[in-house]
C-alpha cells in the first residue's frame, strides 16, 4: 500500500536587502534547501506547482524553471494564479496529486524579488499591476497601490462596527510581541503605543507600522509519498475556497470579507474539527485591519471588539487562540502567502524556539487575495495527530 502523501521537507530563503539574486536564483535555493530538509534529492522530485506574483512583469519565475532547475522528467508540472490564495491551495493540489499516485515528490514553489535597491517598498508595489481598465482609474484618482485600498477599506469597516485605530494599534502590538521570538522577523523590538502613535500615517488610517514588511525571498513545500526527514511529517486535513469578485463602489461593500466563513467552516469540516480543536491560526494580513477583519469573520469575536478580543490577550502566548505567532507579515516578513504556511508548520513541527505553542499539532491558514475578495482555509495535521 503507498504510503500517505505528506509535508516532508520546506526551504525558506530572505534575501538580505543587499542580496540582488534574481527570483529564480532565490526559488533553486529554496528548493534544494526543502529537499535537504526531507533527505531527498532534486531528480527525485516528479512534481512542480509554480505560484508567482501576478503583479510582477519582469523578474519572476516561470515554468522554464523546471529545465533550469536539473529536474528529470517531471508528471505534475504547472502553475496557478489565485492571488494571495494560491500557496496554500497548491499545498492541498500537491497532495492531492502525490494521494492519487500521480507523482511521488511534487514541490509547491513561490519566489518574489520585487524589492529593488533604492526603491521604497510601497514605490515598488504600488507601481505594480498597470495603468489600464479599472485599476487605472483608480490610479488616475490617486489610489497608487494597495494601501490605498485597504486604508479606504478599513474606513469603511471602522465606520460599519465602531472599531478605531486603537483596534489596529492593537493587532501591530501583538504581532510584535510574537515576532520577538522569530528570529526571521524584520522588526522584533518592542513595540509600545507610543511608538505606534509616532509612526506616520501613510494612507489614513493606516500608519506605517500597520503595513506589511516586503522582503525578496523564495519558498518551497515537498510533498511527498514517503517519511523522509527527521522533522514532524504534516498533511492537509481539510482545504477551501472562496471567491466574490464584486465591483468596488456603492451600494457593494467594500470591505465585508464575502466568502471567508464560508471558507474556514467548509476547511475545518473537512478535517472533521470545530474552531476550539485549533491550535493556533495563522492569517495573512498584508495590513493590521485584516485579522481584525477575519477574527470577527471566523467567529472568535463580535463585530467591531476583535480589538478587544486582541488587547485582552487572547491572540498571544497562552491566550484561546494563538494568531500569527512569528508576527505575521506586519512585524516578520511579506511573502504573498507564504509566511503564514510557514510559521504553520513551524508550530506543528515544534521548531517555534520561544514561541512555540506547547503541544501543537492542529493549525489553520486562512488568506486572502485582492482586496479582500479571495478567501481561501487550509487545516494542517501532524500526522502522529490524525
């Protein structure tokens, strides 16, 4: 009988700011760093599922990697592009692929290298994307980038609950105090309210320190039919999608996560669990209004007192459910969907160092794409667990 299909082996590179390695360079990186992690080689692998950044038109990975790579011959070989979404649903593809005996080793790859030397983060991303159709009347009336976006969002959540920058104060506070103990995290000091207070505002309500920490980088999950390795194997247990592809303007919110309950209750379903088996949740949170967002989308707390929820300590250590435990892309690192994959396995395998969650074995990745617009929850299982 062929064995169950598992997460084996992950590599995970952060380009320093002075590395100038290209996007393909970081991913062979990566994934020679995810077989050695699952004591294989890359001819073994049979399998590749490429995510790019859609938004990127000239430095990013293709599937001519697959011949720049050394692979053999390969039967799973493909990309897919459902923004944000897309790591963690090529994670539930791969073994899928690997549990039908279609591959043995297939690796889910992402790589990113928008940064550029001399070039500010929100001047590299917000140039992204184009100038035509709806995202250029957008930039023709000023909204350059995501944060603009999702500044607008969150005035219209703050006006919908009665949340207040405070609430974002809070999750920037907690994630920090997370990220302390992530030595990946690019900002670990401690973060005291009035050092928020003094971060300057880029797109009212959001200062600085509620946006995302854009790194170049590259990252891989092997997937594979055997136990290789000597780290914790781990599975999708439960995967789920939604998409609302809504217009931007009145009377259609814009900002009510359309999908994502729907998403997170049909994963843990799937895995046959209820939100209180969770250990931990991870959230991708390209800003500090998201989880608060999804917090209160998922049911851990009531419309406009996520920040509450978050200021009563329940998303930190010891707290009923541990979020973002490496501090998220707010105070750790922003690679697209990767970083809350990552610090998921990182809490199953036990490898979380002083912020491991004791005895973790259950977690859930919830994120996003667009504005809010793609949802999509994956539940990973350590196998001595299932």
């Amino acid at each position: 009988m062929t064995a169950r299909a598992a997460i084996t082996g992950v590599g995970l590179v952060i380009a320093e700011p002075t590395d100038t390695s290209s996007a393909t360079e970081l991913a062979l990186r990566a994934i020679h760093a995810a077989c050695d992690d699952a004591g294989i080689s890359i001819a073994d692998i049979d399998g590749l599922l490429l995510n790019h950044n859609e938004l990127i038109a000239e430095d990013k990975v293709t599937l001519d990697i697959a011949r720049q790579g050394g692979f053999g011959e390969l039967s799973v070989l493909y990309e897919l592009n459902s923004k944000g979404t897309t790591f963690s649903l090529l994670l539930a593809q791969a073994q899928q692929a690997v549990d039908a005996g279609a591959a043995s080793s297939v690796v889910v790859l992402f790589a990113d290298a928008a940064q550029r030397q001399g070039v500010g983060s929100g001047a590299a991303f917000a140039a992204m994307g184009g100038a035509g159709g709806q995202r250029g009347l957008e930039r023709a009336g000023g909204m350059l980038g995501a944060v603009a976006a999702y500044a607008f969002l969150a005035a219209h959540y703050f006006q919908a609950t009665g949340a207040s920058g405070r609430d974002l104060m809070a999750i920037a506070i907690a994630q920090r105090d997370w990220a302390a103990g992530n030595p990946l995290a690019r900002a670990r000091a401690v973060l005291a309210e009035a050092d928020y207070l003094a971060s300057p505002f880029v797109a009212e309500p959001l200062r600085r320190l509620d946006c995302a920490r854009p790194v170049n980088g590259a990252a891989a999950v092997l997937v594979t039919s055997g136990r290789q390795g000597s780290s914790a194997a781990l599975r999708v247990a439960g995967a789920a999608q939604r998409s609302a592809e809504r217009r931007r303007h009145a009377p259609v919110s814009p900002w009510e996560p359309i999908g994502a309950a729907d998403a997170f209750s049909a994963a843990l379903a799937q895995a046959g669990i209820g939100s209180s088996h969770l250990h931990t949740l991870q959230i991708y949170d390209p800003f500090t209004v998201v989880p608060l967002i999804l917090l209160e989308a998922f049911g851990f707390a009531e419309p406009g007192r996520a920040g509450e929820f978050v200021r009563d300590g329940q998303v930190g250590a010891g707290g009923s459910m541990p979020t973002n435990t490496g501090g998220g892309q707010i105070s750790g690192y922003y690679l697209q969907g990767v970083t809350p994959v990552f610090e998921a396995v990182t809490q199953l395998r036990g490898l979380g160092g002083d912020r491991q969650i004791p005895d973790a074995s259950i977690a859930a990745v919830a994120a996003i794409g667009g504005r809010l617009e793609h949802h999509s929850t994956i539940v990973l299982e350590r196998e001595d667990a299932a």
